[in-house]
C-alpha cells in the first residue's frame, strides 16, 4: 500500500494518521500521532482453526523505554513482563472492538499497539483504541466499525476532550468513552463523587468528539478506496433447529419459570432437558437422517443451538412478561447480607458481602509508608500507589476444577475497576499516614463480583478503622434488546450477563459516582438507554449502602492491636544523611534497637512502625534527639556523661556532648567538679557558646525557672 496522511483536527488539538508507512506484512497498520505520543497499531487475521466455537481475538499493548529515551534498567536492560498499565490499556482496546466483530466469526485475529514514542502530555490509550479500528478495516476483517475512543477530562465545570496528564490528575473526573456509528460501545471512568447527571453529560459530550473520529475514518476509507468487509452469517441447520426447538422449548420455559432455582439447579435442570429431551431423542434417530449426520459432523452444534434456543426463551420472558429467571422484577436487588470482622483481628479489617449466589470477602491491611507500590515505570507520571486492592477469582467459585494460575487479565482488570472505585474517598496521607491493601476473595459467583469486590472493601476498610471519606457501594446493570423493545436489569446475574447485551458496572456514594465501566455484547447503545442504566443504577447503590450501614455504621475507632502504629515527625531535610548515616548504619541501629520499621521521605517526613508504642516513642526520642538543631541561648536538660579537672561534659541530645567549665558550674567558686556534680546526674543548662569548631560550652548559670520548666517539659516530650 502506499503510504498516506491524514489529519484529524478537533478541540484545538491534532491527531495525525499514518498508513503504508510500517509494518508492511500486517494485516493492516497505521501510526497514529498525537503531540510527541505515536502509537503503531497492527492488526492481523489467519483462517480459523478447526473446532473453534469463539473469537480467538487476541489484543496486545506493549510500551518501549525508547518512547521516552530512556534504557531499561536490571540485569538484562530489556523490556520484560508488562506492567499492569500495559495490560489495563490492552483490556480498554479489547473490550469496544471486540463485539463489532461479528458473532459468527472464527478467524484468528491479533491486534499489537506499540507506544514508539511518548511525550509527557498525550496518554496513548486511547490512540491505540481508535488505531485498533482502522488497522482492522485495512486489513479487511468483518468488523461493524469504524470505531473510535476519546478521553474526556473535567476542570471546574468544563469539560476537556484528551486531557493531558496534568489535566486528569488535577480534575474530578477521568472519562474514556469509546463508540461506533450505532451507539456508545465501551465506558471506563473514575470520578470523584460525580452526580449522575454530570456523568451522562461527559459521556455525551465524548461520544460527540467520537462521531468526528468515526467521519475522519470514513473519508479516509473513501480516499484509499477501501470498504468494510461485510460477513453473511452462516446458516443453521433449520431442520435441527426446529427439532431441538420442538422437543425443549416447553420444558426450557418451565425451568425458567422456577424461581425458587439457583444457579447450580437451573444449570443442572437444563442440561438434563439437553441430555434427556434432546440427545437422546438424537440418538435414536437411524444414521443416515440429517440430523443425526449433522450433529456427528459437528459436536459443538447441538450444545449452540439448545444455547440460542435458551437465550431466545430467556429474554422472550424479560421482554414480554417483565419478570426474571429468579422472580425479581426488572429493577430489584437480589438479597444482601454483610458481615464484618468475620476473621481475628490478626487481619486488620475483613468483609464479607453476600449478594444472592456471590459471596467476597475483602481482606485490608495497614501497612507503613514503605509498603506503598512503586510503580517502577518511568514511561508514565505516577510515582507510587498507596491503596492497592487485588482480586482473586478462584476456580471453586464457579464449582469448576482447573490449574492455578497468576492473576489473568480479568483479575487485574477487575482489581482495578474496584481500586478505582475507592480512591476518591480515602482520607489523605496527612490524615492517616497508612498505606493501604485490600485483598478481595472471589468464594462464589453469579454475576457482578467487581461491584462485590467495591462493598467487601469498603466494609473490610471500615472495620480495619480507616477513616473513608464516604462509604462506597456498586451495583451491576444489564440490558436485554430485541428490535426497538429495550429492557434495563439492575443487579445482573450470571445467566443474564452471560445471555444479554450489557454489563454496566456503576459504584459511588449517596453524594455520587466515583467509577463506572459499561461493556457490550452490540453494536452499540444510545445515549438515552446509557443514561436510563446510570440513573437506575442510583436507589439499588442507596439500597445496597443501607443493608452495609446497618451492619456497621462508621469506621471503627480503634485499629487491630496487631496493625502497625505510627508517628510521624518532621526533620530538616538536611538531616536525612545524619539519620541514615554511612551505609544505612545509624538507622539500622535504631530499628535494631527498637524494633521498629521507618520510613524517610526526602522531604524530610519521618515515618516510625511499631506495634509496640513504646519502642516506637523511643526511636522518635532518638531521631528527634539527633535532628534537632542546637542554637546558642536554648536551655536543654542533659546527662553527665564524664568529669575531668576543669569542667564536666553533658550530653544534651544522643551523640551531642557539651562541656560546662568549672566557672559556670555555680554562682560562687568552686573548688572541684565533684562538688558540685557527679558521672550520670541530671542537669539543666545553657547552651553559652558554639565555637567556631562547632563544640558546644555550657552553663548552669542564668537560667530562669520558667526556661528549666519548658526544658524538661521538651525532654520528657522527646
């Protein structure tokens, strides 16, 4: 292909296409730039492969330290594993392109965006998302595009589309909305306590910015010549249809009537219908009938077509009769039930939500300043993370045995979205100096884990004493679209995720949103239906926040007795090198002295860890003793630490030695030291002198009650 530009020009800022100029053998490419932020996006199709029943879609984003001009550090100086920035921005290209390819399709396909360069202005994620469209259509894959994404930012009341760094980390909201010509695919947001209608604003005000993207996409389609790939959708066998259909339909509606059915029954319940009903009934066929040769040609499409038959009957129920596979009314909550302290206090704070068939339990830990996560990545701003909440989703919690393995994709992405959802509301590190880990426990799911994941924190947290700003709780939406005919579900189960058109993750506080993450399994949803999901969302978070409430009301006042204790003092900045001393030594000393852990910022904020509050008293005694400057005229209280013919030195600070000379010991003459003082007495003085040496001479001389006073006020303080 040859090599062609365009520039897209909207919001005052550029985005630059490159396509033809690299990657040659791809399926498709394309450079897309914006400032010094370039991302290569490739995508790639193979046929598919026999006895595939799914996408095979495979998405993958990879950054390079030479964006930014640096070399990788370690042993070996090469990029290694992905962070897990990497990996969130792989799922946010994977999570809009995916349903725009269409259901029937099977062909391998890999998308690889590459950051080559990156300033410290452009984000590159959602480059990367819209370059994942139009490397799809170069490469002529069915796909019911064109797509595109768009950040939008928010500083005071205005909103910014493809905010810079800057201008996300200093607004209230960071909005990602992605879209195609049929309607808003993909939302992933974080706001700080936003009111619904200020989010359905930005997601408006963002899929506007997405339309321009989607137009610039077609005209350069028209000006290379290029059109989308159309599919035919591959034809069922409809004489099997029809059978499976004949024999299932009434007992399949009849199991799905049975609302007092659980997961587990209602599965166990169909696969009997498909066993009984419909593979037997098969099997008795003779060889040569269709049927039964069709269902030896394929083993998958007996299993399919009783699926399609069960989600046509599932949704015909929600549709036209309003109810659902569990009884509930559209909009209606399963039952909660929350737990807190369920777990010694060994665990700092534990949570256990039950919400229907999913049960979590979040675990917190306070940790010390120096737990906190370094991100490690010099390609992005952020230094360090102090809440880190993890998710763990185990095999027993859907009842399946399979290998465990390391957290996937789908757990980083949930542990994120949950992170996500509490950060606006922890207190400030001034308030509560912790860093903070909250561990989620996936015990048994049926849908919405992640908005499970948000309240077993916020009660983990809570019972561990962190003092949050607001309680936060989410609940999941779903959607069910048959021709014009549109039905909102709130609190989705497994089934209804698994058979429906919409996963729409939303948590907050009474006052407003804090995140949310919208996912499709169409082509794409108006602006109306998003903000009739969000403001339904609204009184299931207000009921599920009062059911965690009423099992504990504020954050507990007193910490585990097994949570780390800790002090925080100020040094002069200077004094860093004299707390740490040569080769770490002197800081070491004091830990080992006291047991304690500290912690040192280089603005001099020093952090001090101790279960043990007395031994964390002592190493700030020590370190405050150390750091503090001694000016001429101050009165200390100090200890004779040796006598000698013309004086006798006292140690005013620890490893700070003064000596007071015969003549200042009293107000007459003294005829020797030990008349006046002996080896480890307790004595007041003043600081007289500071030579030029910096050696310290003292007096006892001239000092005034008051002046004593505060001085062993300040030593029994330090």
């Amino acid at each position: 292909m040859e090599e062609f530009d365009k520039s897209i020009s909207f919001d005052g800022r550029d985005i630059r296409l490159k396509i033809g100029l690299l990657a040659p053998q791809a399926g498709g490419n394309v450079l897309i730039q914006s400032g010094d932020t370039a991302v290569l996006v490739t995508a790639t199709s193979a046929p598919s492969r026999e006895g595939i029943d799914f996408l095979p879609l495979t998405v993958d984003y990879e950054e390079r330290q030479y964006a930014a001009g640096r070399i990788p550090g370690g042993f070996l100086r090469r990029e290694g594993r992905p962070p897990e920035k990497a990996i969130l921005i792989s799922r946010l290209i994977d999570r809009p392109l995916r349903p725009l390819f269409p259901h029937w399709l099977r062909n391998d396909i890999q998308i690889v965006a590459t950051t080559l360069s990156m300033d410290e202005e452009v984000p590159p994620d959602v480059l990367a998302v819209t370059g994942a469209s139009i490397a799809t259509i170069l490469a002529k894959i069915p796909f019911f595009g064109p797509m595109a994404a768009v950040r939008v930012g928010l500083i005071g009341d205005d909103f910014i589309i493809n905010p810079t760094y800057h201008e996300i980390n200093k607004g209230d909201l960071d909005l990602v909305v992605a879209g195609s010509p049929d309607g808003v695919v993909m939302v992933e947001a974080g706001a700080n306590q936003l009111p619904e209608q200020d989010i359905i604003e930005a997601i408006d005000f963002g899929y506007e910015a997405v339309r321009d993207l989607i137009t610039a996409q077609y005209e350069a389609m028209q000006e290379l010549g290029i059109e989308l790939v159309k599919s035919e959708e591959p034809q069922a066998n409809e004489e099997l249809k029809a059978f499976i259909s004949e024999r299932a339909t009434e007992s399949i509606k009849k199991i799905l009537s049975q609302y007092d059915y659980d997961k587990p029954a209602r599965d166990a319940a169909l696969d009997e219908v498909k066993e009984t009903l419909v593979n037997a009934a098969i099997a008795e066929l003779p060889e040569e009938d269709p049927i039964k040769v069709a269902t030896t040609e394929s083993a998958k499409v007996v299993p399919t077509l009783f699926k399609d038959l069960t989600k046509k009957l599932m949704r015909s129920q929600i549709i036209n009769d309003g109810v659902r596979v569990d009884g509930r009314a559209l909009d209606q909550v399963r039952p909660i039930s929350c737990r807190v302290g369920v777990l010694p206090k060994r665990v700092h704070g534990s949570g256990l939500f039950n919400r229907g068939l999913t049960q979590v339990l979040s675990l917190a830990t306070l940790g010390t300043p120096g737990d906190a996560q370094d991100l490690g990545d010099d390609l992005h701003p952020e230094d360090e993370k102090r809440y880190l909440h993890h998710y763990n989703f185990p095999p027993y919690s859907v009842g399946e045995t399979r290998p465990m393995r390391s957290p996937g994709r789908r757990e980083i992405g949930h542990g994120a979205l949950a992170e996500r959802a509490i950060v606006p509301v922890l207190p400030s590190q001034e308030q509560f100096p912790y860093v903070l880990r909250v561990v989620s426990e996936v015990l048994s799911s049926n849908g919405s884990t992640s908005m499970g994941s948000v309240c077993g924190s916020t009660l983990a947290l809570m019972d561990a004493g962190v003092p949050l700003l607001k309680p936060v709780s989410g609940a999941a939406m779903g959607l069910i679209k048959e021709g014009d005919e549109v039905r909102i579900l709130t609190d989705i189960q497994g089934i209804e995720d698994f058979l429906g058109d919409m996963d729409f993750k939303v948590a907050g506080t009474d006052e407003g949103i804090t995140a949310l993450q919208m996912d499709m399994k169409i082509t794409g949803l108006s602006m109306d239906t998003v903000a009739k999901a969000i403001n339904q969302a609204l009184p299931a978070r207000i009921h599920i926040l009062e059911k965690m409430l009423s099992t504990i009301e504020k954050p507990r006042t007193e910490l585990s007795p097994y949570a780390p204790r800790l002090i925080t003092i100020k040094i002069d900045p200077e004094m860093i090198g004299l707390v740490i001393g040569p080769s770490g030594k002197t800081i070491k000393g004091i830990t080992e002295q006291t047991g304690t852990k500290i912690d040192i910022n280089d603005d001099g904020t020093v952090t001090i860890a101790s279960i043990d509050a007395d031994q964390a008293d002592k190493a700030k005694k020590l370190i405050y003793n150390m750091t503090r400057r001694i000016n001429e005229g101050e009165v200390y209280v100090g200890r004779v630490t040796r006598i000698i013919q013309i004086g006798a030195f006292v140690e005013i600070m620890a490893g700070k030695e003064g000596m007071i000379h015969i003549s200042q010991l009293a107000e007459g003459r003294v005829g020797k030291v030990e008349d006046e003082l002996a080896v480890g007495d307790e004595v007041v003085v003043k600081v007289r002198e500071i030579d030029n040496k910096g050696r310290l001479n003292l007096t006892r001389l001239g000092i005034h009650p008051d002046e004593a006073a505060a001085a062993r006020k300040a030593a029994s303080y330090a």
